[in-house]
C-alpha cells in the first residue's frame, strides 16, 4: 500500500463527464489498495472566468484591501470542483471527503494572489485516510494567519499538491494534465516535440522559471527541496488501462545529476510572453544609478527580470530590463512620475509586445558554443535579439513577440530535439 498524491488540472476537470472520468480513475487506484489524496483545480477556464467579473468591477484591484477579495472569489473555482469530485467518488461506490484549504488547514503568508504555503498540517487528512477514505483537498488555495482566504499564484494547484504530496510524505506525486508528459517545448507549439521520459529536476525547474507551463515554478521548489517523487501524466487516457502502465507512464523528475550525463546537451525550449520591456534613456552614468532606478521598482513589490545596461557615451546611458506584464503600466508610471525627474534622465520607452525564449540543459555547463548556435539560428531566421541572459544551464534572449513561434521552432530543430532526431 503506497500514500499517493493525484493532482488534476482544470481540462482533465472541465465537465462533469471529464470529473466521472477521474474518479474512476482514482477509483482504480484505491480498489489496487493505495491510499489517495486528491488535488484538483477548478473547471478549465472557471478562474479566468472569476478573474474577469471580478475585472469588470475593478479594472486594476492593486491595493491589499482588493488583491484579499480577489483571492475570495478565484478560490470558489477549486471549492466547486472539490464537492463535485467528492460526490463523483461517493457515486463511485467509495467513501470520499472535500476540503478547502483553510479546512486542511494549508497555511500561508499573505501575499494575496501570490501567496507561499508556510504549513500544512496532515491530522485530519491521515485520520481520514486511515478510515479508508479518499481526501480530496482544493488546489491553488490556503488560508493566512489572519484567517483570509489567499490564492498562490496562477498554476497554483501544482504547487498544492506537490506540497500536501511533501507534507505527508506521500510515495509520489502524481500531475495529471491534458499532455502525457513533459516535451522538449511545447507541444501546442511544436507538434514535433518529443516527450521526455525523466527530466533532472534542474532542467524542470529552469523550464518552469523560464515560463514553461506544464508545471508551476514552486511545485518544482518543492519537489527538489523534499524530494518528493513527481511525475507529470495524461489524465486523457482511458481510465481502465492496466495500473502499473499508468504508473509508468509520462515524465518522472529526478533528482540524480549522473543520469542525464548522456543525454542531450539542451534538453527543452521554453518561452514567456508575459514580460514587458521598459528602456530608460540618457540616464547619467554615475555609481548607484542602477540602485536609484531600480530601488523604487523593487520597493513597489515589482520583480524585474533580465537587465542590460548599454556602455555610455558622453557620460550618459541607456538601461533596459523586464517586468511582468501585469506590473508593466504601474512600472511605467512609477518612473515617468518619479524615477524620471529625481535621477534626470531623458525618456522612458517601454514595449509590451516582447517575449523571452530560453533554451535549458544540464549539458551545457560542460559544452561551448551551445549560445553560440542559438544566436546563430535566430540570424538565420533574420530575428533581432534585443537582449541576452545566461547561466550555467540557460541561455535567454528577449525578441519581438511575433518572432516567438518561429525562433522556438527554428531552435527546436537546430538543436535536435524533433521526435527521431538524433542530437
Ligand atoms: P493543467 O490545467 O493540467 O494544470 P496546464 O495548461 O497548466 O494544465 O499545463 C499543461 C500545458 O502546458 C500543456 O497543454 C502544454 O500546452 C503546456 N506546455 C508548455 N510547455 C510544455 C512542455 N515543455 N511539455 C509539455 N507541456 C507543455
Ligand atoms: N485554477 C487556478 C488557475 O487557473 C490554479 C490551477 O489551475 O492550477 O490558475
Ligand atoms: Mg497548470
């Protein structure tokens, strides 16, 4: 008997058949002897849904008081679909019980909408699974000391269960999606893209930083810090096929840095469209500018991403960086009201139509010439890279929005990443 960890995302969750469908499947799991917590996300395209009334009624809810009530209404998505997974299993013929976050309790701080879990306490969920019950707990929210309701970001449900899966010290933790694995790149974007059998936590966590959606950036946190068993899977196979195929199947992170030794030098693609860039020109190059530009910026809870700052002239330069999409038109305003007259530099020039393409491998720490190839490729391709960021197992580049299908396809095949490509 093994404790294990399902998480379903909000396609595989999307219809009352699709929930029928899961429970089956989690029915087959706990009919093989296994003890089953559940983490499911709200119905596909329900917190957008919430997001947007919640938008029409406060088109920039940025003060504490509103981000709290956002929280409040986002968090229904998941408290509907865990009643309805619940009732689904009891109709399966099993014993099943919901909680919301706050209920578990799943403890975190209050930064409302972006919130960290800080504690789970597993008491009343291992009381219900010793008496043979199925628990199934809401993903993407947990409750602050204050007792608010807070959400963790988007894509917070696999962060959810990863941390329930760690809290408990589950045998794995299972994310189950609408792909059957985690791809070189995306597949929506490259159909040519092959799945990965494992994949080093390293990698997994720098193609979710880099934006790569198959898995939240902090379930990936958490898997690596409590080594928690993951593996990303289809929830759209049949319900009914064999267990030990299933439990086999899709993309397991693992943790053994010597496994991967073989393996490709790159090992996926990932890409963002959610950053905007802002260029601030003829600033006066002295010591501490970088502090006087960015300080505000950081001081107004935004987190800037990749910065260059270009050589001066005439005692004078131009300073670039990204933020997040959400924060680009606050950004903005900040330095044109403030920023701008106090350090006395020229503009402010922003541009929201930019996204970053990451290639991401553990290889590269001990090949050269991998950027090289990619700066290659994208001239190929005649696309202007307007900025370069690198680490040891990465290289990012920022270009206009409209080249990203292209320069991510482009890179895929120069890398030799298509399904039958030998690297
Ligand atoms: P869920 O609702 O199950 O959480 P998401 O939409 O959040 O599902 O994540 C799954 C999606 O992630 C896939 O449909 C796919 O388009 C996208 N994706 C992005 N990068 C990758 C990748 N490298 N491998 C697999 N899927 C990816
Ligand atoms: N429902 C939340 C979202 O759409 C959390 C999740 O699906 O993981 O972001
Ligand atoms: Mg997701």
């Amino acid at each position: 008997m093994a404790l294990i960890v399902h998480k379903y995302g909000g396609t595989s969750m999307g219809s009352t058949e699709r929930i029928r469908s899961v429970a089956q499947r989690v029915a087959k799991w706990v009919r093989a002897g296994h003890q089953i917590v559940v983490v499911p996300s709200a119905m596909s395209g329900e917190t957008n849904r919430l997001l947007g009334l919640a938008k029409e009624l406060m088109p920039n809810a940025s003060t504490p008081e509103a981000m709290r009530e956002l929280d409040a209404v986002a968090a229904t998505g998941e408290q509907v679909s865990v009643g309805l997974l619940a009732l689904a299993l009891q109709a399966q013929g099993l014993q099943a019980v919901s909680y919301g976050g706050w209920q578990v309790p799943i403890k975190t701080d209050s930064a409302f909408t972006k919130a960290r879990i800080t504690h789970i306490d597993d008491t009343r969920v291992r009381a219900d699974l010793a008496a043979g019950r199925v628990v199934v707990i809401t993903g993407f929210q947990g409750i602050d000391e204050q007792g608010n309701v807070t959400t963790l970001g988007r894509g917070g449900s696999d962060t959810s269960a990863v941390a329930v899966a760690a809290a408990m010290k589950a045998d794995e933790c299972l994310i189950y999606t609408d792909v059957d694995g985690v791809y070189t790149t995306d597949p929506r974007i490259v159909p040519e893209a092959r799945r990965l059998s494992t994949i080093s936590f390293e990698e997994m966590l720098e193609l979710a930083s880099q934006g790569s959606k198959v898995l939240q950036i902090r379930s990936v946190e958490f898997a690596g810090k409590y080594r928690v068993p993951t593996r990303v899977l289809s929830s759209f196979t049949p319900w009914d096929i064999p267990l030990e195929e299933e439990a086999a199947s899709g993309t397991l992170i693992t943790f053994e840095e010597d496994e991967k030794m073989e393996q490709a030098v790159v090992a996926g693609i990932a890409f963002n469209r959610d950053e905007a860039k802002i260029s601030i020109i003829g600033v006066p190059d002295k010591p501490g500018i970088a502090f006087q530009l960015l300080g505000p910026v950081a001081e107004a809870n935004i987190d800037v991403d990749v910065i260059i700052q270009n050589v001066s002239h005439d005692g004078r330069t131009d300073f670039s960086f990204t933020v997040h999409r959400n924060d680009y038109a606050r950004a903005m305003d900040l330095l044109q009201s403030r920023v701008l007259p106090a350090v006395g530099a020229a503009k402010v020039l922003g541009d929201a139509k930019i996204c970053k393409v990451s290639i991401v491998g553990i290889g590269m720490k001990s090949h050269v010439g991998v950027a090289a190839t990619m700066f290659r490729t994208l001239s190929e391709e005649g696309i202007n890279i307007q900025m370069i960021t690198t680490s040891e197992i990465k290289t990012s580049v920022v270009i206009d929005e409209k080249y990203m299908e292209l320069a991510v396809r482009a890179l895929h095949k120069a890398f030799g990443l298509e399904q039958g490509a030998t690297a």
